[in-house]
C-alpha cells in the first residue's frame, strides 16, 4: 500500500475538478427545478472560482 505524503494529499484536496464538478451539478439540478435564486448563485460560484486563479 503506497503512502499518502502531505504534498499528494494537498494536491489532492486542492485539485479544481471535485468543487468545478459539484457547482456545474448544482447549477442543472437548480435549473431543472426552477430554483431560480440558487441556480444564479450556483453560477456566481463557478465564475468566482474561476476568477479567482483557481483554475
């Protein structure tokens, strides 16, 4: 069983595609439910974590 160094660990809870992935989920299921308010604020988070060099 390999070890989990810190660096490994870090790159990994700091890789952009879990949180990208669970705001674009969050943004189509608050469409498709016509959650207007959460749906905007959905995307003003993936646009915030994108400006922000995150990505």
């Amino acid at each position: 069983m390999p070890q989990l160094t810190a660096g490994r660990l870090r790159r990994g809870l700091t890789e952009p595609l879990l949180p990208v992935a669970v705001l674009a989920l969050l943004a189509v299921a608050a469409a498709a439910l016509d959650a207007t308010v959460l749906c905007w604020a959905a995307v003003g988070a993936l646009a915030g974590f994108a400006l922000s060099g995150s990505v």
